[in-house]
C-alpha cells in the first residue's frame, strides 16, 4: 500500500518544500521521501515475515 500510495504522489502538484518552485516541471515525479519510505516499509514486511528469524 504505501509503494502504491507513493507512485500516487506524482501526480500531484508540490505545494511547499523544495519541489515547489518546479510545481509544473515536476508532474510524473513520484514524492522522494514516499518513495523511500515505501522502501523501508517493504523490506521491513519482508524482514518480519521471514519464518526463520531469530527470536
């Protein structure tokens, strides 16, 4: 959900931060920190769901 949720962020205009001055040029960009954080939410579902983690 949030890879799906962060791939939907480019098509959004920035509103503030560093993107904003871009707000046009950057349609079809996904969201950097969505991006990485659908990243780390993946690998961390990954690392818990492994049936052979050390307890």
């Amino acid at each position: 959900a949030a890879t799906e949720a962060a791939a939907a962020t480019a098509e959004l205009l920035p509103r503030m931060g560093r993107a904003r001055p871009h707000a046009e040029r950057s349609l079809g960009t996904p969201d950097a920190g969505a991006h990485s954080f659908g990243l780390v939410v993946t690998a961390a579902a990954a690392a818990l769901s492994r049936k052979d983690t050390v307890r």
